[in-house]
C-alpha cells in the first residue's frame, strides 16, 4: 500500500491558519472596545464633527472629504441628505445642483443614475483638481464610516419636503447595523419627531440657526435628544438648560482654533467644523 505522502508546508499553513485566526480574534476584541459615537456622546465626551467631511480641505460631501475626515481622526462626519427622483438618499447639501456640481436644476429632478453622471468636484472652488467625485448616496457614505465615525446625519425636509425620506433613512441605518453611530438631525421639527415615532432607539437632535427664544423646550416637544446651534448665538443659560433636560448640545460651524477652546470651555459636547483637524488639535490640547 503507498504512503500517504504530505506537502511540506501543510506545517506551515497551518501556522498561516491560526495566526490569521489569532488576528482576526484581536481585531473583534479591538472592535468591541472602541468606543461608538453615540456612546461618547452619552458619556459626554468632547467631540469633533466633519461638517460635510473634511470640506476645508475637499469638495463637501463627496467621498474624498469624508475619507480625508476619518484621516484627521474626527469622531464623526456630517452630510445632508435629499431623494433623487427614484426615492434614493442622495448626499448633497443644496435643493439644487448648480453650486457644487456641473448640473444644474433640482436634484429632485433626476435618477440615481443621471445624479451618478456628474461631477461633484465643486469646480468654482476646487477647479478640475477633483473633477471625478460623484454625488455619493447615503448607503456609500455610511459603509465608508461605518465602525470607523460617526454620522450625523441632516434631512433636507424643505423648501422641499420627500415622502417617506425617514423610512427610507432608517432602513438604510437599520441594514447597515449602525443604529449606535448614527444621529438624525433637522431643522424642521416635525421630520426629528418623525423619526422617534418610527423608531425611539434612535438619536435625534433639532437644528436652530440664529437665536431661538427656548431651543431646550423645542428639542423636548420634537423628542429629540440634543439640539445643534449655531455657535455664534450660544448663550451659557441654553448650556445649563441642555445639561439638566439630559440634551447634549453641539454648535455648528466653528471654523478657528480660538472660538473651538470657546465652545469646549462652555461645556459644548461637540463642534461642528470643516477643518476636523483644527478640532482635534484643540482637545488634544485641552487634554478632553
């Protein structure tokens, strides 16, 4: 009878074998310990957003200015949602396309696959230096953060308003299993008490600009569990309110080293900026 015969690096592969499993092991006990954005918050921790990625640095809310965000170590991107005209969620921040892109007319208007022909290279800013950037949809902007940032998300509910934007977003979020990375914001109220209708698991916060009379009140009667202000119009006694209602606040768009220490010295839990790393070198800092 012939001897079985063995390769002389099945040793070997085995090794090969069990070191991968070893990694893999490590990495699932790494992933397990990082932190996810919605627990930094609830411990409140001082956090940097990307407002619309690293948009200081690359055309906004495009893939490259959220991979250059997650780059700077930001806790989390921001991106605006609309529908295209076939109901996907589409990342973009203007009704209309003309500002940012090289179409023009309302982003309501076109397919996921006419929006997906243009350019999102923000040429009056940024010339043809990223000319081949596309209008990325919610989906592939959640699997490039995802157990990496945060999202905070803002629907675009007006001048426009989409059926079913929320049930559409939440079925993404819920797909993708990123319920604890992800915040839901608006500037309209209804669209935030929407979503804790569908599902109450999920954070939300409302959206003021300017100077709201009781921005605590409001987030409480839209069931929101935060509120985002405008950085310029924070005033210590909303800061007390927040703290003891459980909301946390985080201010948008703080864009210089000096007023992001302001905002952190005021008891803010995050800042909202377009130059993340800015933010991160403030905490760093602060030692926060």
């Amino acid at each position: 009878m012939r001897k079985p015969t063995f390769s002389k690096n099945i040793f070997k592969n085995r090794e090969n074998i069990m070191s991968f499993s070893a990694n893999k092991f490590i990495k699932s006990i790494e992933m397990k310990h990082m932190k996810d954005f919605i627990e930094k918050l609830n411990l409140k921790e001082k956090v940097v957003i990307a407002h619309r990625g690293a948009s200081g640095y690359m055309p906004e809310n495009t893939l490259a200015s959220f991979l250059k965000a997650i780059e700077l170590k930001a806790d989390a991107i921001e991106c605006d949602v609309h529908l295209s005209k076939d109901g996907v969620p589409i990342v973009i921040h203007d009704e209309e396309l003309n500002r940012t892109t090289n179409g023009e007319g309302y982003v309501k208007d076109y397919s996921l696959m006419e929006l997906k022909r243009l350019s999102a290279g923000y040429e009056d800013r940024f010339g043809d230096q990223f000319k081949d950037q596309k209008i990325p949809t919610l989906r592939e902007v959640l699997e490039v953060c995802k157990n990496k940032v945060g999202v905070v998300i803002e629907i675009k509910n007006g001048p426009f308003f989409y059926d079913e934007i929320e049930e559409k977003i939440i079925e993404l979020i819920k797909d993708l299993n990123m319920e604890d990375w992800v915040v839901i914001s608006a500037f309209d109220h209804q669209t935030v008490k929407k979503i804790k209708k569908l599902n109450k698991d999920l954070v939300t916060a409302v959206i003021f600009s300017g100077c709201p009379v009781k921005p605590t009140l409001d987030c409480l009667l839209a069931y929101a569990d935060g509120l985002h202000l405008e950085w310029c119009y924070l005033k210590p006694n909303v800061v007390k309110e927040a703290e003891e209602d459980n909301l946390f606040i985080n201010v948008w768009t703080v864009n210089n080293e000096e007023n992001i220490k302001k905002m952190f010295f005021m008891n803010v839990n995050g800042v909202i900026t377009d130059y993340p790393d800015l933010g991160v070198k403030v905490k760093q800092g602060m030692k926060i």
